[in-house]
C-alpha cells in the first residue's frame, strides 16, 4: 500500500490549473466534491458508501485506495468497505478524474454490553427499548437463561443511556440496576453505563501557532494526525508532542479555504480542529468572515405571524367562534420583519441569520380540537400547508418577501425558511389529486397510524386532516423536492429549516441535498440546511452527512441543560456529559443548533422561576397555558436565562434565540409559547437581560476561539463546570457557577 502524499503535489497543480480561484466556501468551482467532505463512519463487517452523497454526477472513478485493513469494492451507486480490525482513524482516497479527493474514515465506535436481569416475577417475554435500540422495543429481546433470570447483548459506542423494560407487554423498571433519571413525563428510565477509554489516555489536540506558511499543532496521546486542505490530504511531520503541517501554495489561489486535523492513538480518536484561511491565510480576525462562513452565525427564530404586524390591511382572522384567542391569527407579517431590520433590531443583537416559520398559504378555516378548554385552531402558524409554493396572503407578498430578502442581505443578514415536506393539509391540491400519493391512515392491525412517532415514524401521521407523504415513491420526492428549490430559485433564501426530519426516508433528503447544492454552486455561496428531529444521538446524526443535511437542533443537549439552568437539584456534571456526548457523536466543530426554547416546548421561563413543574406530559403543559395566566413570578429566573445564554454563546455549534427569549418571555406548552412578541413597556428585568444578551452575543461574534476554537472541560463539579476555547492564542475560559447563577467569561 503506497501513501497518496506521494503523488498529492501533482495532481494538486492540476487541480488549481483547472479550476482558478473558487467561488464557494470550500472547494473550487469545478471540482466533482462541494463542501467538505463528512468523514465515513465503520459499522459492521461492512459499510456502504453512497457515491452521490460526496460527488456530483456524472462522475469516473479511477480507483479508491486505503492506508488501513479495508477492502474495497464499488458499483455504480456504492463503495462497499469491508473492515474488521481498523485503526481508529484512517484514510480513503478516492481518485476520480485524475485528482485524489481524500475522506476521513473513522473506525467502529461500538463495544459489548450486555443486561443481565433478575425478576421476582416469572414473565413469558421481556423486551428493552432505550436510546440504544431508538426506544424500539421490537430490535431488542431478551433470553430467559434460567428461571427469571434474562440477559442481552448488543454492542454500542461507550457513552450513558436511558432505557426501559417491557415485560409481557408492560413498561417497568430493571430490578437490577438502581440508576434512574427522569423521563421528562413524569416517570422514570434506567441508566446502562457502557465505559470508554480512561480519560488519561484520551488523544487531545491544540492549535498551536502558525506562519505564512506552517501551522503548528501540539498534542497530548497522540500518535499521529490526519490533516486535510479541503479535500486533499496534506503531509505531516511530528516533532515530540507537535505536529507541523505546511499550508498548501494552492490554497493562495483559493479566497476561502479550509484545514481539518483529526488525531488518534490506540485507544481512541481526539477532538477535531478546523481552521478557516483567506487566501492561504490563517484567519485570525472574526470580522475576515462572511455568512457563508455558518460557523460564525448566531440565529434568531420568529413565527412570523406573532412576530410585528407591519401591515394590518392583510389581517384576516379565521371567522369561526370556535377558535379561541390563542389559537388565532394575531397579524404579524413580512412587513413587519423588513421593518425590524431596518430598525437595527437584529443589528443591535449581533444577529446575522434569521429563520422564519412556514410562510406558505394555510387553511382559511378551523381545524383540529383542543379539549379542556374546547377550542379549534387556526393554521397562523404556518405547519399545514395546502399550498406548496403560494404565499399565504395574511403574511404578505411575493414583493413583501422579496424586499424583505433583499433588506436582510444590505444588513448583513441570511434567511432560513421553514420548509415542511412530510405533510400537507388535506385541502392541498396534490393530496385532492393524488389520494394515493400518501400513507396509511391505518396500519394493518385496524389502529389509526397517527402519532405514532417510532413504531411508525416514516408513516405516521400528524393529524387526521394532516395527510403523510410517501416520499418513497420518486414522483412524490420530486415534487416536494421541487417545490423546496423554488424558494431558493424564484426567492433568494440562504437556507432551510426542515421540519419533521426524521418522518422522511434518506432518500428525500440525498435527492433534495443534491439539488440545493447545484443552487449553492450556481449562486456563489453555501445554503444550509438543518433538521429537526427527537430522538437518540445517532438517529440524530444519521441524517446528517455530505449527502444530506448539514446540522440538526441539538435537543437531547437542550434537555439536560434545561433542568441544569431552571433548577436547584439538577448538577453540572449531567450537563459535561451532554457536552461530551454531543461532541463525540457530531464533531468538535459541528454546527447543530444550540436551543433555549423553540415553538414546541413551553418557555424556559416558566419552569426556571417555578411556575412549571419538571416532569409534565405535553397535553397537561398546554392545559397550563389555557388555563392560567403564567407572568415571571421571580426575577431569579432572568439569571437563569442569561447564564442558559452565556452557555449556548460559548460552546460548539450554532446558538439560536427564540424570539422573546432575549426579554424573559415566559409560557407554559403551545400555543402560550407563541406570544405576540413585546418591544415596549418593557420591565428594567426584560431590559437589563436584553443588553446582557447582546453582550454576549458580541462577544461570540468577535471571538474566533468561540467559533473556531477547540473545546477542553477544565473543571466539572455538582456547582461548576469551567471550560476552555482555544484558537492559537486566543483563548476564552468560561465558568458557570449554579451557587449564584452567574459566569465568568476570561
């Protein structure tokens, strides 16, 4: 097996002669690859590669050459890797064309564990759903090996995880083991351990210093890196615990490139480092970056409808006494947005990326029931579209969002829009068309397939007036996949919001992705996509790759750190290890969405002043804010809130504000969670928590080694958690303190 640093520097020239200077954030403009290319994870005896999610098509390729024990084969759609004993990390370079693109490949993560259950008991069938198996109960079944005593193996990455028995069709708790959390709806799961390597032998990496033409990296445990200029390999030499790399000549030619380092030893794989250059230059200066640097952004989320009604000539409500005052059109608009921008609103919070609710037309009547109080709905919140590609005439117009857009680039501002494509509402033209184009309402058991959002969640359906999509079938892909790309086409959004990921098979989101990219590369510039999706780490992750989407919201981080900075009891050490968890699976330099709120969830306010108990169902939260009028009950909470910011602006990934949450707004479940948004009268709480913010969110803007800086946990306690962001010399050290809600930011 022959290195491809040998031939690197040949086919490099060859690359930069052909292609010029780029026009997009990561490679040039004519090269088969855009963007940086995901790193392949091993599963199994065997992994599959689709080609389509790292190369455009049509594509020729020479050969695919490894530096591990991995044997290669392909097809015309696949690279198959069959491995068994790999290093952690390795390398896979892929010569198609005549240039040698290289991807990271890193190792199978996953160990044995095992349950061993002891019941007083006798049962006839036990099962086990947890964060392991996506709490499918069905993956996972236990052997009875002597009397009342069950046992199952599996393997899985080392790492904590919740789970819960089902002994003859019944929920219960593991007798064996007594470690429990709470499940967030008012019971209990079991806690399985699986452990990693000991910490003290964890590789770790650091940038160290650089020049016109080298960097340096130091490193503890660990024995050799892989580094990456786009997508080429690039030579190391170790020198003691250092590690220098020189930066490509051809990288001058480049106006934004990027490094990539990756470093392992035996036992495990360290943190990743990504340094962005200008052409061929270490970027040093945050104000050096652009917007589609999306490491750099902060977002802000509005519903547009309760956002500021800036034309009341398109105020409509739903004429139905049904619909109660909540559940109402309240007036907000595009108007009112362009307004807000122009005011310097966003500019005054150092927001430079926006991202709005569906704008697409909704019913014009009441749908759904709420019981307890009765009530109808309206669809002012955009998630039941019966248009795909029309604007609903109550937000305004194809010149209102057009303005808007053009407002928002002149104010140095991106737009996300919401897109759903896993449904419509049953007055869409393609659900009265095509009847057959959607999923069944009914499993073949005779139950209704609504909510059911594991056992059926590429399948179910949200509401019986919300139809499911089978976007399995190529026709119905196509035509939602269609009708996304003409808000990036006709309109000039920088990216979307997807709703109900994880409701919509692959193979939506490898054609959509595939798509969107030719539109990046035509216009110049990289549109993001991030996802929605509850569920596990790796469920998670699974969507997002090269082929499909680039980010996901963080939630399982959002709720270990909700009760960490709402309450007393909950500690800092639950919130290290979301940090670690969610680094580990996503990358050190990820860019998932880090929440303190959203549409969905009732307010962080109202559980961190304790008008919210921890531990509700849904139903009982929006029942709350039917029922009771929820105003802050104690000013303790503004603190909370600022130090819940001061983390999400410190740590890797995206921070987004919910409109309101940068005054303190407060809300028990949906829709008291979308209230009309408030700019004056505002209390000298609401204001002082609105500077505060905007200080923190300069700070982040400013700072590279709080967008590009590594990540180390210095301190981890019940009370404390203290952590470090470096970026060659610049370094920031962040420490919470729960004894007095405060932080320490250095």
């Amino acid at each position: 097996m022959y290195k491809i640093t040998k031939s690197l520097g040949f086919a490099l020239t060859i690359f930069i002669l052909v292609s010029g200077c780029s026009k997009n954030t990561s490679t040039s403009e004519d090269s088969k690859l855009f963007g940086l290319a995901s790193p392949i994870q091993l599963v199994g005896d065997t992994t599959v590669v689709v080609i389509a999610d790292y190369f455009e098509s049509p594509l020729h390729i020479d050969s695919v050459v490894s530096d591990d024990a991995i044997t290669i084969s392909l097809d015309t759609n696949n690279l198959y890797l069959v491995s068994k004993n790999t290093k952690p990390l390795s390398n896979l370079t892929v010569y198609a064309e005549g240039i040698p693109y290289a991807i990271l490949v890193k190792g199978k993560k996953t160990k044995p564990a095992e349950l061993n259950i002891d019941f007083k008991e006798d049962y006839s069938s036990v099962r086990v759903k947890g964060e392991f198996n996506n709490w499918d109960p069905s993956q996972t079944e236990l052997i009875k090996s002597t009397h009342n005593h069950w046992i199952t193996q599996f393997n899985v990455k080392p790492g904590k995880y919740q789970y819960k028995l089902i002994a003859d069709g019944k929920e219960i708790d593991d007798p064996s083991n007594p470690v429990k959390v709470g499940n967030g709806m008012g019971g209990f799961n079991n806690v399985l351990e699986v452990s990693g390597p000991p910490k003290e032998l964890t590789p770790s990496i650091v940038t160290e210093s650089f020049s016109t033409d080298e960097i340096v990296i130091s490193s503890v445990n660990t024995d050799a890196i892989y580094a990456y200029w786009n997508n080429f390999r690039i030579e190391t030499k170790k020198e003691g615990n250092n590690f220098k790399l020189v930066i490509p000549v051809f990288a001058r030619n480049i106006n934004r490139s990027h490094i990539r380092i990756f470093g392992y030893n035996q036992d495990a794989v360290s943190n990743d480092l990504l340094i962005p250059l200008e052409k061929g230059n270490v970027i040093t200066d945050a104000k050096k970056l652009n917007n589609s640097d999306w490491h750099s952004s902060i977002m802000y989320f509005m519903m547009v409808d309760r956002f500021v009604d800036g034309d009341k000539s398109n105020n409509h409500p739903v004429n139905d006494p049904a619909i109660l005052p909540k559940a109402q059109y309240y007036g907000g608009d595009i108007q009112g947005i362009t307004q807000k921008i122009k005011s310097g609103y966003f500019k005054d919070l150092h927001i430079n990326t926006i991202w709005v609710s569906p704008i697409t037309q909704n019913p014009v009547d009441a749908w759904g029931q709420f019981h307890d109080p009765e009530t109808k709905f309206s669809g002012y919140h955009g998630y039941w579209p019966v248009t795909s590609t029309t604007l609903d005439f109550r937000l305004g117009s194809e010149a209102d969002v057009k303005e808007m857009l053009s407002v928002a680039h002149q104010n140095g501002l991106s737009v996300l829009l919401d897109y759903v494509a896993n449904h419509v509402h049953e007055q869409h033209s393609v659900y009265q068309q095509h009847k057959d184009w959607v999923t069944p309402l009914y499993l073949p058991d005779g139950t209704m397939n609504t909510e059911r959002w594991d056992d059926h969640r590429l399948t179910t359906w949200f509401d019986t007036f919300l139809p499911t999509l089978n976007l399995e079938d190529p026709k119905v892909a196509d035509f939602m996949i269609d009708s996304a790309l003409f808000w990036v086409t006709k309109y000039d959004f920088d990216g979307f919001r997807h709703d109900a990921t994880k409701h919509i098979p692959e193979n939506f989101w490898r054609n959509l992705s595939k798509k969107v990219k030719l539109v990046s590369k035509e216009k110049g510039k990289y549109i993001y996509q991030i996802g929605e999706t509850y569920g596990t780490h790796d469920l998670i992750n699974s969507y997002i790759s090269s082929g499909m989407l680039d980010a996901q919201f963080d939630f399982n981080m959002y709720d270990k750190a909700l009760p960490v900075f709402a309450e007393e009891q909950a500690s800092m050490m639950q919130l290290a290890e979301a940090l670690e968890a969610s680094l580990s699976t996503y990358g050190y330099h990820h860019l998932m969405g880090n929440i303190t709120g959203n549409q969905d969830k009732p307010r962080f306010m109202g559980y961190a002043d304790g008008s919210l108990p921890f531990d509700l169902p849904g139903q009982a939260y929006k029942r709350i804010g039917w029922k009771q009028d929820i105003t802050v009950q104690d000013n303790i909470a503004y603190k909370k809130m600022a130090m819940f910011n001061a983390f999400n602006m410190t740590i890797p990934g995206i921070p987004i504000i919910y409109y309101g949450d940068e005054i303190g707004m407060t809300g028990a479940g949906d829709p008291d969670n979308r209230r009309m948004m408030r700019f004056e009268n505002l209390s000298k709480e609401e204001i002082a928590l609105h500077k505060e913010i905007a200080k923190l969110t300069q700070l982040r803007t400013d700072n590279m080694a709080l967008l590009y800086g590594d990540f180390t946990i210095l301190e981890n306690t019940e009370n404390r958690l203290t952590y470090k962001r470096k970026y060659f010399s610049n370094e920031v050290t962040v420490t919470l303190i729960k004894s007095d809600w405060t932080y320490i930011i250095n």
